[in-house]
C-alpha cells in the first residue's frame, strides 16, 4: 500500500517533504491527497489533531506529523545519502539549520494570514511588524553563516531553500537579497537543483 500525503499547494512545510521525497526517489511511493486545512468540513483533525498540513500516513497507515518528523521518518526508506546526517557535528549544523527556517516559515505564515486571511479592521500592525523583525534576524543570522551553509542537500540546506522561496512567493516587497547578498548567491544556486525547481510554488 503507498503512504498517503496530505498537503496544499502553497505550504512552504509540505514543499520541504516533497523535496525530500524527490531527493531520496521516494516519490513513487506517496499518494498525493489535496487537504485544505482551513476548510471547517476537512477531516484533517482526525489524522493530526494540530490540524495541519503535511500530514503523511505511512503504509501501516500510522499518522505522522509535523513535516520535520515526516521528513526523518521518510529518511529511513532508502538507501541512498541520507538528509539527516549520519555524523553527530553534521546532524546538529543540519537540524539548527531546519529549526531557524522552520522559525521563518512559522513566522511568514503567521504574517501572510494576518494580512491576508484576517478582516481588514482587526490587522494587527505591531504583529505583523513582530513576524517580519523574527525573519529579518533570520535571515542576517544565515548570512553570517553562509561559509556553513554549502550545496549538499541535507534536511538543513532544504529547509533553507523552503524559507527563502516562501519568502520570494509571498513577501516578493521584501526584497530580502538586497541586504543579503551572499545568502541570494547561494540560493541561486542551491535552486538549480531538480527537486527545487520541481517544486517550486505557483
Ligand atoms: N510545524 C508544522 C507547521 C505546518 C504548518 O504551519 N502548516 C500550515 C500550512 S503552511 C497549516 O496547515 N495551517 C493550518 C492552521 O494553522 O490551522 C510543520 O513543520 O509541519
């Protein structure tokens, strides 16, 4: 039986499970299942109480979440190089890497909704301002880390690559390589990659 993944479109989480199911050719071995979170008729809850997306269903039909669990879950399917390195040093830089995008995406999200989802005369400025202050301090932190952060896909490089193309399709006005250029350089790069480009949001 194949695993099933619950997932919407746009969710920069589910991009980053769909990446590691190209890069470990584990694609073949998932069934898609369109899931609209937000969606009060949506029988999300009852697979993942949190109520969000990606949500997998392993063969054994055990319910996984969130997308870092699906991801180290999905890890131990294949063969090939792993996205969690096997190494303790490599491990921690990948997974620190993974917790500050997932922080970004946490972030832009929260952000995206508040102006986008939310009524007009209910916006919070000032949580807005909170949102995109925590993403500026991210990305200056990946900036100064840039000689780390290398062309290897792992769960860290990945993750980053999710943030930074969420950011590019919903804060495109933020402009954020005109600050950091480095990061920009490596992303330009990192993006080149089939998995990215296969995945990228529309
Ligand atoms: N920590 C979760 C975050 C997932 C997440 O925030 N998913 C969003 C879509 S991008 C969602 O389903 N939101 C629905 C809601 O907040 O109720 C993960 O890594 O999977």
């Amino acid at each position: 039986m194949k695993m099933k993944l619950l997932y919407s479109a746009t969710s920069p989480f589910v991009r980053k499970v769909s990446i590691v199911l190209i890069e470990t050719g584990l694609s073949d071995r998932v069934e898609h299942v369109p899931t609209n979170p937000w969606d009060p008729q949506s029988d999300l809850p009852a697979q993942n109480p949190i109520g969000k997306v990606p949500t997998l269903i392993s063969a054994q039909g055990v319910e996984i979440f969130d997308s870092s669990v699906i991801c180290e879950f999905l890890d131990n399917l294949h063969a090939g190089p792993k996205m969690f390195p096997i190494d303790a040093e490599g491990r921690i830089t990948a997974n620190q890497f993974q917790s500050l995008a997932d922080g970004m995406m946490d972030a832009a999200v929260l952000g995206f909704i508040e102006n986008s989802r939310r009524p007009k005369d209910r916006r919070w400025g000032e949580w807005s301002d909170r949102q995109l202050a925590a993403i500026t301090r991210s990305l200056n932190w990946l900036e100064e880390r840039y000689p780390t952060l290398n062309q290897t896909s792992d769960i860290g490089t990945i993750s980053v690559a999710c943030a930074l193309g969420y950011l590019d399709f919903r804060f495109a006005d933020l402009e954020w390589r005109r600050h950091h250029e480095r990061l920009a350089e490596w992303f330009e790069q990192f993006a080149q990659r089939e998995s990215i480009r296969a995945t990228a949001p529309v």
